[in-house]
C-alpha cells in the first residue's frame, strides 16, 4: 500500500468548508492587528479554538504561497498595438521580475502569451497585480499555469 503524500492544492474558497474559512479569515484578523488574541479572533469569527488549531498550519492564501517564487501566467490578448506592453507595464510598476516572455502569432484577432515573473519583490500582494492585469483592457483571459 503506498504512503500518502502531503501534496499541495489550489482550490476556489467557495468549495472550503466554513471553519477552513473562518480559520483563514481569523489569521487575517490576527495579522491586521484587529483582535489583541487569538481567543478574540475565534469569537470574532465565531469559531472554536480548537477548529483554529487544528487547520492554523494547513491553510493560507494563495498570495502568501506564491511570495518569493517563480509564478507563469498565461493571457489571451487582443491583437491590438501596446496590449502586451501594458501587461509588462503593470508587472514592472509592481515590481516584478519577468524571467520569460512567449508570445504566439496572432489568429483571429488574438494572441496567446506565457510570461514567468518571479514574485520575491513584489510591492503587493500576487492577487493586487492579478487584478490589475485583468481589469486592462485588451486582456481576454489570465491564467496561472504553475508555480516553482
């Protein structure tokens, strides 16, 4: 029989259960400097203190996995002048450190492009500078192919 691995997963919050939630939402709380206490924070977020240690050490957002790593993206583009050149704009206001750039020919008025930042300067959160990215216009689609 083989041994279970302790793998690591990315998945959407709304499938989490509710104390998974809360946990998180707790050590956010905790973190801001909200609640002085864990046992103000549980009760905060009314969750026992025992659901908060048992998941503590096993859950946390993705920004914080992703800091001080290789992040690729992949984008579907616009074939339209300088949409790229605004995507590298936006990477470089937060200071991150692109590693490589693919682009794929334009067809049918779209264009594929894979890009490698490395996240360890980051000015912000990976989330902030995934938001930004979306919201340009021009950017169809933004996907997180992997992480190192």
């Amino acid at each position: 029989m083989k041994k279970a691995t302790n793998g690591f997963y990315l998945v959407q919050e709304n499938i989490l259960p509710e104390a998974i939630k809360k946990t998180i939402k707790v050590k956010e709380i905790l973190k801001r400097g909200e609640a002085r206490t864990i046992n103000e924070a549980v009760e905060k977020m009314n969750l026992s203190r025992s659901a908060y240690y048992k998941y503590k050490d096993y859950v946390f957002p993705f920004y914080e996995a992703s800091r001080n790593k290789i992040i690729t993206l992949k984008f579907l583009l616009e074939d339209k002048k300088g949409i790229l050149s605004k995507v590298l704009n936006v990477i470089s206001e937060f200071s991150g450190n692109i590693l490589t750039i693919v682009q794929d020919i334009p067809l049918q008025g779209v264009a594929s492009a894979t890009i490698s930042i490395e996240t360890r300067n980051l000015s912000a959160g990976l989330e902030e500078l995934l938001e930004k990215i979306r919201s340009l216009d021009g950017v169809k689609r933004l996907e997180i192919l992997g992480q190192e």
